[in-house]
C-alpha cells in the first residue's frame, strides 16, 4: 500500500494525498510546496505520513516539492499586497465590456506566472474578449472563476448569527445539504432572517444536530397525544428536545407540567400492572362484560327462532299486506295447478267469454288489490283439511282433456299479462 501525507490548500477545504517523496518527518500543521496541474502551490499538513489502500487514491499521486522557507511568505506577500488595484483595474474592464459581473477576489499563483479572478453573476457570461483585455493589460496568464454565495462567503469570511467566524472559512471542507425541513424538525421559526446565514443562503449549522433531534423526538411521546404522569392522566402540549422533556395539561384541572419520560413510563407501567391485578380479581368491567356476554348468548339461541315467527305477525300495514297477498298469487300461479283447480277452469274454458269477463277488466286497481288481500286472508284462514276434501282424484289423459290443458294454458298466461297492467296502471 502506498505511503501518503494529507494536504489542505486553505484553512478549510478538501484534504488531498500526496507522495510525501522522502519526507516523512513532515508534521501537522507544517507548511509545503505541492506540484499541482496549475503549477507549485503553498498548502498546509493536516495528516502525518500513513498507508492508505489503493481505492482511496484518485487520480495520480504527486509529490511534495519541498517544505516552505520565510522568503516564500515573503514573495507571496508582495504579490497580493496591491489586490485592490488589481481589482479598480479589472472592473474598469469589466465596465467597458457591458458584462453583468461583479468582482469578489483577485489572486497571483505562488510563482507570479497566474493571475485569478473571482466573481459572481446570475447567468453564465461570454468573457472571452475581456480575458484577451486582461491578458494585455497584465502581460500574465489571466483565470476568470464563476462562484456562488457560499463561495464568496468561505473566499471573504466573517462572522456568523451566532458571533463566531463562519464555519465554511474556518473548518467545512463541504458545504452541508440543508433543508427546510430540517428547520421544522428542530421547531425554528420559519422567518428568512433567523435561519439564513451572511451568504443569503440556509444556514449549514441546521444540519449539525438534525439527526440527535430526531432520534430524541422518536423517544418523547409527539405533541397530541394522551399519556398518564404521576399526576393524571394529560395531554402533551409541548416537546422540549433539548432538555428531553415534555409538558403535559393535566385532564382533571388543565394545570401544565413539565415531566421526563421516565416519569411517564413508570407511571404507565403502574397503572397497567393495576389494571391487570383488577382483571384477573374480576373487578374490572371488561370481567364483567364478559360474563355477561357468556349469559346472553346462551339466551339469545332461544330467543332467535321465536323471532322469526312473529316477525309476518307485527306488520299492521295493510299495504304490504296487499302486496304480499299479490306476490302469494303470482307465486301460485307459476306452480302447476292441481286437478281441483284446473277442472272449474276447463269448464269454463269450453264456453265463449261472457260479458261479466268483459267488465271485469275494467275495474280499478283499488278493487282488485281488496280482493286480492281478502283472498289471502281467506286461503290463511283455511284449514288444511279442508283443502284436502276439495281435491278430487285425476282423471285420465284424453284428447280433449290435452286441449282443454292447452286452452287453460292461454287463458292463465293472459290473466297474468292483465293483472301486470293492472299492478303498473296503479303504481
């Protein structure tokens, strides 16, 4: 495995490996000279010589060139100690190029053969003519570098809300995913001036403890919910993550306290182990219930077979009676008749329709639903011994017999066709 140093450009930043090339008494915090693809740079040392395995490498290793001497300081000093210049100089560029840029930093490399620009702009920019201007003006390599908020923040630094000097500048070597949501989840007020930090962006501390928050909100009982204190039963008002605490308005007098899970959890297992102590001595009323219920369902196989018997007795509605008594008769109907009833028919059928048949069709819906309800009332009444006298026995299958059956056939399929018009003309 190859033997590595961890290098740091800036105070905060990305740590990158280099071959440390014989020396390996290099310490921590130690300035060197790095070869890099822009040429030799001043970094800092923020790990010791150590192997590393090979999937931790990317790109190709290069060396360390030699540790930092004073006058190094020294020429770099001079190099950037007329910035503001730089800048005047190159904004007048900028100005008389007409480009919506705005300078933030100007840099010479260590060795003085490059010169970078940093600015910020909304949209990308065509600074190819000002690069050539540039290029002109200060007879050196010119870099043009678009940045972002947070990298004009980490470039100039500052102090933060909290009075300390920015994290980004300090110590971040990535800027921190953060969410709205992670301001919800910590219960922050959602006011832009609270959680934003100088850049105009979210702050990147919201990301610090997100996830303690969450795993002691998974503990605590959520705002809502009922639970049993020492003092009653409550609901939870207000979760304090900080202090792990919750406050509970109590149910009997609304009084709010402030209680620990602890507290809540020995109090629920109290309550729990006497609700079981009361069950098993029977004193409880889910005991009690269930007895009662043991009773009632040997009551109620009895009971069930009565009810079906008077249910057909508790209708009065003479309605529904006469609509029974009409679905009694076409039930009738539909089964084949039986020799004391086909025979009136077959006489009858043997003659030509009077005209009393002919009136008949004529009556009101009223009158045949009566004797419809009447007929069934009758045909209820009737004994069974009575309708057994009335049957007669078969005779035998004879020619006219098998017409007259035919004819009795037609006749009852219009009587059925005259009663269903009957049924629609009084609905």
């Amino acid at each position: 495995m190859p033997v590595v140093v961890g290098i740091r450009f800036k105070d905060s930043g990305k740590t990158y490996f280099f071959d440390p090339n014989n020396y390996d008494t290099l310490e921590t915090g130690e300035h060197v000279i790095v070869e890099t693809i822009r040429g030799p740079e001043i970094a800092k040392v923020v790990h010791t010589a150590r192997e590393v395995s090979d999937d931790e490498i990317i790109g190709e290793l290069k060396p360390v060139m030699r540790r930092v001497e004073t006058s190094d300081f020294e020429r770099l000093q001079t190099l950037n100690e007329n910035q503001e210049d730089l800048i005047e100089r190159c904004s007048e560029k900028i100005r008389d190029h007409d480009l919506p840029m705005r300078l933030v930093k100007a840099e010479y490399s260590f060795d003085g053969s490059r010169l970078t620009f940093y600015f910020t702009a909304e949209k990308r920019v065509d600074f190819r003519m000002l690069v050539r201007d540039l290029a002109r003006t200060f007879r050196t390599r010119i870099e043009l570098r678009q940045i972002g908020p947070r990298d004009e923040a980490k470039l100039l630094g500052g102090i933060g809300p909290c009075g300390r000097l920015l994290c980004c500048a300090t110590f971040l070597p990535d800027y921190a995913r953060v969410s709205i949501k992670m301001a919800k989840d910590q219960d922050l007020p959602l006011n832009p001036s609270k959680i934003s930090g100088v850049c105009g962006r979210l702050l990147c501390c919201l990301s610090y403890e997100h996830d303690q928050y969450l795993q002691i909100k998974e503990e605590l009982p959520s705002k809502g919910t009922w639970v049993q204190t020492p003092d009653g039963p409550g609901e939870v008002v207000a979760v304090n993550v900080v202090k792990e605490t919750i406050t509970v308005a109590l149910g009997d007098n609304g009084v709010r306290e402030e209680y620990t899970p602890e507290q809540v959890q020995e109090s629920i297992d109290r309550v729990g182990s006497e609700a079981r102590r009361r069950n098993v001595a029977g004193i409880t009323p889910f005991a009690n219930r269930e007895r009662k219920e043991v009773y009632t369902s040997q009551d109620d196989e009895g009971t069930h077979a009565n009810e079906r018997h008077s249910r057909r007795d508790e209708i009065d509605n003479p309605n529904i009676l006469d609509a029974l008594a009409l679905l009694e008769e076409d039930v009738s109907e539909w089964t084949s008749p039986t020799v004391s009833d086909t025979q009136p028919q077959i006489k009858a059928s043997s003659h030509e329709q009077t005209p009393h048949e002919h009136t008949n069709t004529g009556t009101t819906g009223a009158q045949n639903t009566q004797r419809s309800s009447s007929r069934h009332r009758n045909r209820r009444n009737k004994s069974p011994q009575a309708q057994s006298t009335t049957t007669q026995p078969s005779t035998p299958s004879t020619p006219q017999n098998e017409t007259s059956s035919q004819t009795f056939e037609a006749e009852q399929s219009q009587s059925r066709s005259s009663r269903r018009r009957r049924r629609r003309r009084d609905t």
